[in-house]
C-alpha cells in the first residue's frame, strides 16, 4: 500500500521508488487506501496505485496510474503458453531441459506481468462504475471533490502505467504490447486510452516529484 505524506495540503504518494505528487485532495483518489477496496479485498479485486482527476476545457479526465520498478524484456512470439509448451516438448529429441525451462520461467513471468496489468485496471474501471452507480451504500462518498459531479459516462480515462527503469527508446514497444493487451478494455470503455512512461517523462508531465 503506498505511503502518502500531507505536506500544506498537498499529497505525495512513494510507490516502487518512486515520488508521486504534489497533487491536491481534491483530486486524488487513492483506492487502495478505501473502504470499498478494503470491502473487497478478500475476493481478489485488484487495483491500481491511484486515480487521478485531470481537466482539459471542458473535458474531465481521470488517470488510472500504475507504478512498476521494472518491465520484462518483450517475447518476439505471441503464442499461448500452453502452445508454447506443447512447441518445446514436441522437440523432445533436441530438447534442452535447462534451456526449456528457463525460456519457459521468462515466459511465465512476462505473461504474469501483464495479465496482472490487465486484471488491476479492468477492476478500476469496474469498481469505480459500481461506485457512481450506487451500488455499494455509501462508497461514493468517499471519493474526492471533483470526483463526486461527475457524469462516469462522460468521464475520459487514461490507463496509465509508469515503469521506473525502462529506457525511453524501448517505451514505444512496451506501449504497443500493453495496449494490445489492453484493447478489450479500451473498446468496451470507450473515451479510454493508453500511456506508458518512464520515470524520467513521468516527471516532465508532472506527475512525479522533481527532488
């Protein structure tokens, strides 16, 4: 659970080395920290870090942000992991265990890594209509000023994952494989797009102290 620090009515929140903030109340919902999360918890609902309420115009914005220290290296091949599998013992005669059994831990270990990434922000999204939809007594209460007026089918999200150490020339193809993993999501909630940033860019857009 992040830890968040008030200082003159501004919040920081240190998650994965990393220092989000200085973001007002107002606009800062950290579900982590919430009773309808802490409700949830036991039947394995996930959630990203925290939500963050923009606004641009006329248009409000919430981004789902999502805090790692590291990103896998990319797989060249989309295959299945039990495709994967059924391939390597199909070559039983050549077949290399320990050189089968490490390509088969990295291959677990990226498919982990973003099936967790999906499952945490399919939930935010899911939790928070549940919360603007009133289906959990008074869970709308809890969320911050200017997220309580409004509209969620007008509300523009923005799934956004911030990988401290990632090379910013190799953020392009981390963007890429996350929002092929993520289309289902961005087609059924629609007005919802993709970011993925490094520490480095994280900072420029502000969302990461500058010590």
């Amino acid at each position: 659970m992040p830890k968040t620090i008030n200082e003159s009515e501004k919040v920081v929140i240190e998650e994965s080395e990393m220092k989000f903030g200085y973001y007002s109340t107002d606009d800062l919902f950290c579900i982590e920290n919430s009773k309808i999360y802490a409700k949830l918890q036991n039947s394995s609902v996930k959630t990203v870090e925290f939500a963050l309420f923009k606004k641009n115009k006329n248009q409000a914005t919430i981004l789902l942000i999502e805090a790692k220290k590291t990103a896998p290296n990319l797989l060249k091949s989309e295959i299945k992991l039990e495709e994967f599998v059924k391939k390597e013992m199909a070559n039983t005669k050549n077949l290399d265990k320990t050189l089968f059994l490490d390509e088969l831990y990295t291959k677990v270990k990226h498919d982990i890594y973003f099936d967790d990434l999906q499952s945490k922000f399919n939930d935010t999204l899911a939790l928070l209509a549940a919360v603007y939809m009133n289906l959990h007594n008074t869970a709308k209460l809890e969320l911050p000023k200017n997220f309580k007026d409004l509209e969620f089918s007008a509300i523009r999200f923005v799934l956004v994952l911030v990988v401290k150490n990632h090379q910013t020339e190799s953020l392009n193809d981390l963007q890429s494989k996350l929002e092929k993993k993520l289309k289902p999501l961005v087609k059924i909630w629609k007005q919802t797009s993709v970011a993925v940033l490094n520490e480095e860019i994280a900072k420029k857009r502000g969302y990461i102290v500058n010590d």
